[in-house]
C-alpha cells in the first residue's frame, strides 16, 4: 500500500544546492552583485543560526507559499520587523546571497523555531514506510530571468536605469548634437529623421537628452551633479561625411526610436549603456549616514511608495546599490499649556514614516526608490540607515 509522504523542512542552502547536485550541475551565479563584507560574514555566520524570535514580525505566519510576483524582500517583510536582514532569516551562504533568484513560485516555505532563534527553510518531502514516493527538492538551473523571485519589484525602476543620469559635470555640451531635422519639423516624433553632428563611438542606438540641469544640496545649495533630462532614444541608419574644404559636411542620420517628449535640434545623444538585469540585494549601511533628499525625478513636487527620488549622498559617502535608508518627518512645533506658567513653544521629536531603496549610485548623489511611506516625500526630507 503506498502512503502520503511526511513533509519535514530542509536547511533552504542545503536544499537547493542538493537539488542542482542531483542534476549534475549548480545554479547560474551573477558575477556582480554590491554585497557588502559584513554582509557576507554575517550570513555566514548565522546560516545555521537564523534570526532572534524577537525580529520576527508580531503577525509572522508559520508557512507560506512562494507565489507568482513575489520579491525576496516582501516575503522577508512578511516574516521579519526589519527585512534588510533577510539573509539571516533566509540561512543564505555567500553564493546564494549574490544570486537571490534560487526561489521560485510554488515553493513552500516552513518558519521553524529553536532555541529561541527563527529561520525559513524549504519544505522537502522524505520516505516513510516502504512504497511511500519519497520527493526530493528540485532547482531550476537557467538564466537569472527563468521566473526565480527577484529581490526586489525590478520593474519598478528598470526605466530609470538608462533614463536617470547624473554628470559630474555638463559634459552633454560637448556630446554629439541634433543639428537638423526631417524637412525643417521643429520637433520629432517615433520614425521621424534626425540629422546628428559629432563624433559617435559607435554605430548603435542612442539616448537623446535635453540641457542638464543641477542638482543641488537641500542644506548648503552646492552643485552636486548634473541631472540629464532623458528625451528619448534614436537609431544609427548611415554616417556622415566630414568637411574637406571643398564640400559642405553631411551629418549623420538617425530615426526617433522611442520618446519621452519630442526630440528637438540641440538635443544631445550619448551612447544606450547595456541593460542591467541584476538583481539588487536590499542591506542596511555597515556606518551611520544621514543626508536629504534632494528632489523627486520627474516634475512632481511630491512623492509617493514606489516613485524615484535623488538624494545627497553618492559613492564617495559610502552608499551603493542596495542599501535601504529611513526616511524621517520633521517634529512639528506644538503649544505645552499643561504647564504651571505661560504656554510654551517645544518641538516635537522626528518620526520614522518610511524607507528608502539606492538602486543607482553616482559619486556625490543617488537615486532611490521609496519602498513605503506614510505621508508624501518632498525636497529636504531627512534619511538616516534604518
């Protein structure tokens, strides 16, 4: 008589390495992912050990299903009151940290509770009395988009990974220029003709920008970047031909590809950087930081859960990809008339409404994506490490 077999958790690194070994091969790995070195001594340390009871979140569910959509850090949300520790709760080795898409949808995730500690591991079926179907765990070996859960909603800001561009200086004044248009039209739009002057590196497509305008700090008003106004991309059809004394130059032609607003003479062009699928492994800072924000891309004066705002702090800071900040709201001034004596003005303290996530680093400044925030985000708002 054949039985239903018994679930029991297996150790999630175990299990999945176990599982490519079963197919002679191991899970494709990324190669660049920005782990910090405390990151992956503590996920070393504690693969094992998993997380204090104490992180857990009030309402943390004993299992849960993987389910289509998911991301590394809501389902980290779910379980944890802070999910930047994630890899502790998740028992990841190095490897597994710098390739978080080892989880899929339909896999079950069991919380199991020792010694006062908490970690997620896979359900693995085992055998029980002779003729039981024993099932082992099995890992998709393929690329990194083969349907794995991504760390974070990559959606979100995959457009801004070729739109939002900040220069240490205005070095679009002297990139490659529209110097002329498809019969004389004051703007283009998709398929229309553009004659570009300039030297070209390459013989690709292009993004199209508009005059950069600076970034400032919020507190002492320095320059910190330029911010290039993203148009649209165009296509390389046919090079142009320089000047040699005797005959008048011909620019090289271009078709509008795709547009953000319609391209005009003047527009500068700079070569599409190739696209950037890596997943971002949400951490805290290792060192205290504090900055502002400097302003919400786009036109909008207010921000909301999953817009993009640029913040004051880049590279030279210490903050890269991957790293998630606390956003504060201002104490307000209040009126004490609880007093013995005249009313009198005190400052309420700061408070914590919401988090921030870099997923693109320049030098002195960054772009981050709100992941939660209770009330709107403006210019001057104050982010610390969580």
């Amino acid at each position: 008589m054949t039985s239903w077999p018994m679930l029991r958790p297996a150790p999630l690194a175990t299990a999945l390495w176990a599982a490519a070994a079963l197919v002679g091969t191991t899970p494709a790995l990324a190669t660049d992912f920005p782990v910090t070195q405390t990151q992956r001594d503590t996920a070393q340390k504690v693969a094992q050990a998993g997380v204090p009871l104490s992180e857990l979140a009030p309402n943390a569910p004993d299992s849960y299903t993987v389910k289509k959509g998911d991301t590394l850090w809501a389902i980290s949300t779910i379980f944890l009151k802070t999910p930047w520790r994630w890899p502790e709760l998740w028992g990841m080795n190095q490897d597994q940290i710098r390739n978080p898409h080892l989880i899929y949808p339909g896999q079950h995730l069991v919380l199991v509770k020792v010694d006062g500690r908490a970690r997620l591991e896979l359900a693995q079926a085992v055998s029980g009395p002779t003729g039981t179907v024993k099932l082992s765990p099995r890992a998709r070996v393929e690329q990194l988009d083969d349907g794995g859960i991504p760390a974070i909603p990559l959606n979100l800001i995959e457009p801004f990974l070729n739109e939002a561009v900040v220069l240490d200086e205005d070095s679009l004044a002297t990139a490659p220029r529209v110097a002329a248009t498809q019969e004389g039209r004051v703007l283009l739009s998709r398929g229309d003709l553009a004659y570009v002057r300039g030297t070209l590196p390459h013989q690709g497509d292009y993004r199209v920008f508009r005059s950069a305008k600076p970034l400032r700090d919020p507190l002492t008003k320095e320059v910190l970047g330029y911010e290039a106004a993203y148009v649209g991309t165009m296509e390389f059809l046919r090079p142009g031909t320089p000047s040699d004394g005797k005959t008048l130059e011909v620019p090289a032609t271009f078709r509008v590809k795709q547009v953000r607003q319609e391209v005009n003479t003047g527009d500068r062009l700079a070569p599409v950087p190739p696209r950037n699928f890596n997943s971002y492994v949400p951490h805290a800072p290792t060192q205290p930081i504090e900055g502002r924000v400097i302003a919400v891309y786009g036109e909008a004066v207010n921000a909301g859960q999953n817009q993009i705002v640029s913040i004051n702090k880049g590279t030279q800071d210490g903050v890269e990809r991957g790293h998630v900040l606390a956003l504060w709201r201002t104490g307000q001034d209040a009126r004490d008339t609880t007093g013995p004596g005249r009313p009198e003005t005190i400052r309420l303290p700061d408070e914590r409404h919401g988090r921030l996530f870099v997923f693109q680093s320049y030098r002195r400044v960054s772009y981050a994506l709100i992941l939660s925030v209770q009330q709107p985000v403006s210019a001057g708002d104050r982010f610390t490490q969580p």
